[in-house]
C-alpha cells in the first residue's frame, strides 16, 4: 500500500484536533461542577428568603384587610340583624 501524502496526513491531524476540541469543551471538572453548585445552593437560599418575604407581606396585608374592612362589615351586619334591623 502507499504511504499517506502529507496533505493526506494534515486533514488526518486536522480532524482529530478538532475531536479533542471538541471533547474538552464538553469536559467538566470537579471544581467546575463545585462551583456550579455552589452557585445553584446560593440561588436557591435567595429565592427562599424571596419566598418568605412574599408570604410574610402576603399575610400582613391579609390580616390588614380583616382588620379594616371585612372584620367591620361582619360586625356590622351581626349588629343590625340584633337589634333588629328596622327598615
């Protein structure tokens, strides 16, 4: 058989090169894949605070709403059926 040309063995070298490339951009090291988590564990601590804040403003105007207008009206409406509700 007849040895490979040297342009032969240049697309040869070529297209493996670009295999490796190709293999390194998909490895991922272990201080990578910490990092990332650590990153992820932060986001996730944010997003529950987040979440505690909303459910604790949620209940504050909730409680506020009783307060001011439904806990009134039940009052008053419990108020005019006792006493007699004239019309």
């Amino acid at each position: 058989m007849d040895d490979p040309t040297v342009w032969e063995r240049l697309r040869e070298i070529q297209a493996s090169l670009g295999r490796m490339e190709a293999a390194q951009t998909l490895y991922v090291t272990q201080e990578q894949r910490e990092s990332d988590k650590t990153i992820m564990d932060l986001k996730i601590t944010a997003l529950a605070k987040d979440q505690e804040e909303d459910r604790a403003r949620i209940d504050r105007l909730t409680r506020g709403a009783w307060t001011v207008l439904i806990g009134p009206v039940i009052v008053g409406v419990v108020l005019y059926f006792l006493l007699g509700g004239k019309s």
